[in-house]
C-alpha cells in the first residue's frame, strides 16, 4: 500500500514538473504570418461599405527590407457589412490581416451621416481590435486619406497620430478614441470628433490638415464646430489644458494682437431652478501667460494687467456664447448639462429627460470668466530696460 501510494505521488510529481514544458499562448500567432493593419477607412458604398485598410510592409520597414518597396499596401473591398468588406479583404492579403495595433480610424462624413454604430460595434466586438485607436472624420473620401503617402513618416496614418495628438495640446479640434465614444454618445451628450482632410503644401505635395470638430447626435453626423467653437465647448468641459488664445490689443487703432499662452483652465458647472425654469451657470478660471504684446511696449503696469486681463476674459467668454449660439440653433447638448440637471435632480431629470430636445435650445445659461496673467512681474522688468 505505502509502495503504490508513494508511486502515486512521484507520478503526480513527475506530471507536475511536465506541464512547465508545456505551457503556451493558445492564441500566439507567428510575425511573418500576418499583416498589420495600421488605419482603417470606412466610406458608403453601392451595396453598403467600403473598407479601406492600410497595411505596414513589414518585409521593406526592416533593416534587411526590399529596396524601393512600399512601406504600406491598400486593400479597399466593398460588402453590405463591414465584417463581410473585411472579410473579403482577407483575401487580397498574402497574410492574415492583424488588426491590434489600428492606430486611427477614419470616417467619412457620408458614413457618419448614415449612422456611426453599425461600424463601430464591429470593431467594438472583434476581439483583436483595441478600442484605443482614434476616430477622425473627413469631408472627403475616407479612401482617399487612407491611400495617401505624406513622406513625413514611414507609415501615413503615423503621422495623422502624430498631428491629432499635438493638436489635442491646442484644445482646438477633438480628441476621442473608440471607448471614450462609446461611453460618451449614450445619454443627452452630443460627442464631437476631429476632422481631416488633404491639404497640399507649398511643394504642391498633399498633407493632413486637421481642423474643426464634428458634432454627433446618436450616432450621426450633425454638423461642424469651428476651432474657436470647438475651443468653446472644451472651456465648459474643463478640457482646455495648453494653447494660444488671441485678442486685439489695447489700442484699437492698432491691427497687432495680443498673444496670451494658457496654463491652466478650470470649469465649473451649476444648475438651479428659477421660476420653475432650469439655469445653468458656468464658472471659467483661467491663468495664463502673455507670450506676444508688441502693441504694449513700456505700459505695463498693474492698472494695464487689469485691463489686458478684462481683453483675455471677454475673448474666452466670447468663444464659450459662440459655441452655445451654435450647439442651440443645432439642438446638440455638447456640453453635457443634460447630464448635469440628471445628477443634481435625477426625480426631476425623469420627468424632463424626453422633452430635452424642446427645452435645451432655450436653456439659459450665465458664463462667468475670471482670467489672470501670471508672468507681469517679468513683462514688467522687460518694458523697463
């Protein structure tokens, strides 16, 4: 008994130690089996979508690479679905297509006219795909972004990264990825998404220029907010982090500008009931910097701050009242104040909260701005020499 008992236990032993060796990824897949798809494109089509996806040529971004290769290939197919597109675009690659390292993903306004979801729960359901990569929207043909060779880096979609994510310091276009839209589009709130379109340099060679924000209501497209108007929505977001803000200058006779760097903005939201009526109150405080006031000269002093200060805080007040003038002549809650009068009167939010397309292009809303220079001890010592 002892003898088949200790059997027992050096074969459960030995069984143990084996398994070490045997251990794997079950999903692991082979680098030079795939291609990976670094940008997407979705445009409308005949018989439903066009799928536009660029692919790294891995064989010419290696040290060891074919030379004169292209660093990406297109493979645009055509389906009633996206997963039928795709699944056809499978076909036109040597290799299976890797979709985890999809860096941007890019919509034409015709598509996001039709309806956002039905492409975006694809990529929201398939289990390779990250839901981290960026969403653009473009005026034009979302194709022809995706084939579109910038030079600037290896692979194009690289560099339309690159410039949403040093645009997203200006606070002057959208920044969303595809969690935060899909979190953010539920509800009143109306998301906004960055736009692209093809430039052409002075080398007449194209390039992305990124501008504007697109707004969207559901799931669809509604219409465009200007930089300035974009701007606007991110000071009652309390999304305005960095950038330059310019404002005439003191003397109106004179075209200069003042240039004032932004360091910090903080935003406050507060709502109350006046004679039965919701009132939002927005509370902007801002510091920042004077970068460029040539106009100036030798004047500052603490009497002048006041008044350059009174300039900076009239030009964020006015950006804040365009954004509203146009989020309520579009009926868009872009700001999120449905979600606001939902968390401070959540009974009464239920009883309002299908009539908020009636009540919100007339909600009334005070903007109250405070905005401080903090460098003028410095400027000061300048105008002085």
């Amino acid at each position: 008994m002892r003898c088949s008992r200790l059997q027992k236990m050096i074969s459960i032993c030995i069984l143990c130690f084996l398994c070490f060796f045997i251990v794997g990824c079950w999903n692991r897949k082979e680098i030079e089996t795939l291609s990976f798809v670094i940008a997407v494109g979705i445009d409308p089509s005949e018989s439903g979508y066009l799928v536009s996806s660029q692919v790294a040529n891995t064989a010419a971004l290696t040290k060891e690479g074919v030379k004169n290769a292209p660093n990406f290939f297109v493979y645009s197919t055509p389906g009633k679905t996206i997963f039928d597109a795709i699944r056809d675009a499978t076909h036109n690659s040597p290799n299976k297509l890797f979709w985890s390292h999809t860096k941007v993903l890019v919509l034409s306004e015709k598509t996001a006219r039709k309806g956002l979801m039905p492409v975006l729960e694809f990529f929201a359901r398939d289990a390779e795909e990250r839901r981290n990569f960026l969403l653009v929207i473009t005026p034009q043909k979302a194709k022809d972004i995706i084939k579109t060779d910038v030079k600037t880096t290896l692979i194009p979609s690289m560099t339309l990264h690159q410039l949403l994510e040093g645009y997203k310091v200006s606070s002057q276009t959208a920044y969303i990825n595809l969690n935060d839209f899909l979190r953010d589009h539920h509800g009143t709130t109306c998301p906004l998404i960055p736009v692209v379109h093809l430039v052409k340099n002075q080398g007449g060679k194209q390039g992305f220029a990124v501008s504007k924000a697109a707004i969207i209501k559901g799931d669809k497209f509604i219409s465009y907010l200007t930089p300035s108007e974009t701007r606007g929505a991110f000071w009652v977001q309390e999304k305005v982090k960095s950038g330059i803000l310019e404002t005439r200058c003191l003397n109106q006779s004179t075209k200069e500008r003042i240039a004032f760097e932004i360091f910090k903005a903080e935003s406050k939201i507060k709502v109350e009931k006046r004679f039965g009526k919701f009132v939002i109150t927005v509370k902007i405080n801002e510091k920042g910097s004077i970068a460029e006031a040539s106009c100036l000269k030798n004047e500052i002093n603490p009497i002048k701050i006041k008044e350059v200060e009174k300039l900076k805080k009239e030009a964020i007040t006015k950006e804040i009242e365009a954004a509203l003038k146009k989020a309520q002549k579009l009926n868009t809650d872009i700001f999120g104040f449905g979600e606001v009068i939902h968390r401070s009167y959540p009974k009464e939010w239920k009883k309002i909260e299908k009539e908020w397309d009636e009540i919100f292009p007339a909600l009334k809303v005070d903007i109250k701005v405070e905005s401080k220079i903090t460098n003028n001890t410095l400027i000061q010592r300048k105008g002085q020499k």
